[in-house]
C-alpha cells in the first residue's frame, strides 16, 4: 500500500513530536495493522523520561508503544490465517524461530527478539504497523481492543503464574499494583487462588485489586504486608509471591511473605543491578526463586481468560488520549500514580 500515516516520534527524553511518514511496506509473512489502542507502559515511561534501560540505549527516534491491538489493513503474499477486516492483538516481540530458547519454546528469551518499542526497534505509538503474521492473534467481537492490548500485560502474570506453578487454592502475595501487578491479580485468580493478598501505597490501585479479585489489601503506609500475608494464613505464610514494582523493599517483602518450601517470582525490575537477599533464610525455608522475562505461549490462553469475563478489566482504563495527545498521555501515567491505573492512546480516533 502506498500513502502516509501519522506517528508520535520521540526524538529526545520528554520530546515527542507527530510526524508524517510512509505506511511500512510489507513482506510476504507480514501483516498491515490498524492500530486502535496502545496501553501506556511503564517501559515506555521509562525510555520518555531517561532515554534507557539497562542495556537498550535510545540512540535515534523512536515510536514508544507495545501494548496494542487494531483491525488487519492488508496482508503479505504468504499470509494464511488473516484476511483483511480481522480484529487482532498483538504479541509484541517477533523471534526467530530457530535459536535453542525459541525451539525449547521459551522464545522470549530469543537474543534476537524484535520487541516494539525496545530501541532500535519502533513501536505502536503510530496508526499502522506492519508485524508477522504469526505473532499476532484473531480476537472475539465480545472483546474490545483496549482489553486486547492489556492482554500484554496479562500475559506477563500468566507467565509469572506458569513459573511458580500457581494451583487452586493456593494462597498468593503480590508486592505492588501497577498495571502488572493488577493484571497479575487476574492470572492468579484465573489460576485457581484461592486467597490474593496484595501491597501498594496508592488507595485507588488497592481499590482497583478487590475489584479485579484481590481477597486483601494492604496500604504499606499503614502495615506490614508481611504480617498481613502471615494472618490471612495463619501464620504460614503464602504459597507463592510476586514482586512486580521493581522496589528493593518489595522483593524482600516477598521474600518474607512465602511460606517454607514455597515460591517467589521476580517479575519487577529495579533501578539497581544488585540487591541484599537474606540467604540463610532462602535455604533454611528451601524456596524456589524464579525469574520472570516478558513472556512466552500466553496470548490465546490471555485471550480465552479476558473473554470470560473473568474481571472486568476495562475497569482499569482511566485515561484516553489520541494520537495527536501521545506527549499529555505520557505525562500524565507519568505524574498522576495516585489518580491514573491505566492510560491508553488510540493511533485511529478515539473509540
């Protein structure tokens, strides 16, 4: 297709302009997608305000934007499973299919991972977007774009969920409610918790997890998350604990939070490379640690759980902007914790 599309360029930290700039041209096994939502992410957040994470430098322009879903435009010559008019999400890293990790079937860990918006490569912050056929995935009419695009911060918590072996009634602490965290709220209720105890220090994202299915939660302002995870067990401790703020003193909550012979699951990042871990205490209580990158094999079980009507997510959408209002989308998840769970931008108009 020829023709030209709009686009929200970052050139430098909190600069982002509109720019004009030609539709992508497609290979054989890609797929045009109409971008109609985009969920803000904390990621993104991060490039806008420090231009880097860890090792992924921001060194030219870039589109931010990864959580996203819209309607297929146009296909490649190869593509089988779309045509045209096909309400999709999109699974935002394209591997490579032949690596050890990707034939093991834990392709996110591909080193040669082409995720959107992970410099250099652009994001969804623009209204078309060309991505292969294979990472992306027909939704229901049942199930609206912006629940589709927070199928990528879903998956995450189902990924967390596979890795600790989350089971029915089972009990489950989570340190800190962001949107991850809160749509980790729903892959442990999907799961089969039984009890879900959940931290933060911001009311409206608490108030956010009970509805979502948190059984309890805890202000940190107030008490200790600990404790409380201790009395609603009496005395045990939980099964299993995410940490997903990226906060020093949350993973060592969650640390203290599992019972003996139970499970942790870092899913946050934190600013600093190294952090002290009583482990005495991991060995006398022989817990099982487990790392959580992105995700992998999630997205139809996300899509099968969100059209269930298993929580109502959409719940968590505070903020809309279009496209036009990218840079006011970034301030504002940006500023507002206290008041916005969860910003969305719409590339095509407002929905």
């Amino acid at each position: 297709m020829n023709g030209t599309m709009k686009a929200a360029v970052m050139s430098a930290p909190f600069e982002i302009d509109i720019v004009e700039m030609p539709l992508p041209e497609l290979r054989d096994d890609e797929v045009l997608v109409k971008v109609m939502a985009v969920g803000v992410c904390g990621s993104d957040i991060h490039y806008y305000e420090h231009g880097r994470i860890g090792r992924f430098v921001v060194e030219k322009p870039i589109i931010l934007g990864h959580e996203c879903a819209g309607i297929v435009e146009a296909v490649g010559a190869a593509v089988t499973k779309f045509k045209p008019g096909d309400r999709v999400a999109v699974e935002p890293g394209v591997t490579c299919g032949r690596c050890p990790a990707c034939k093991e079937g834990r392709y996110n860990l591909c080193p040669d991972v082409q995720f959107l918006a992970t410099p250099p490569v652009d994001g969804a912050f623009v209204q078309y977007i060309a991505h292969r056929e294979d990472f992306l995935f027909a939704i229901p009419d049942r199930l609206s774009y912006e629940e589709a695009a927070l199928n990528e911060p879903f998956s995450v918590g189902i990924h967390a969920a596979k890795r600790a072996g989350v089971k029915p009634g089972q009990t489950v602490a989570i340190m800190g409610m962001g949107p991850v965290g809160l749509m980790a709220v729903v892959a442990a209720k999907a799961f089969g918790a039984k009890q879900i105890v959940v931290a933060d220090l911001e009311p409206i994202r608490l108030e956010a997890a009970l509805r979502l299915g948190a059984t309890h939660a805890v202000n940190i302002r107030d008490a200790d998350p600990v404790q409380a995870v201790r009395e609603a067990t009496g005395g045990i401790g939980a099964d299993v604990a995410f940490e997903t703020a990226g906060n020093p003193k949350a993973l060592q909550s969650a640390l203290y939070a599992v019972r003996r012979g139970g499970k942790l699951a870092i899913v946050g990042l934190p600013p600093q490379d190294e952090i002290p871990l009583n482990i005495p205490w991991i060995a006398d209580n022989e817990l099982d640690i487990f790392g959580v990158f992105r995700y992998a094999n999630t997205y139809p079980q996300g899509i099968s759980f969100l059209s269930s009507d298993i929580a109502d997510v959409r719940s968590l959408i505070t903020d809309r902007y279009p496209l036009e209002q990218t840079k006011e989308a970034m301030e504002r998840a940006r500023t507002n914790k206290s008041g916005s769970l969860k910003v969305v931008v719409y590339p095509n108009g407002l929905l």
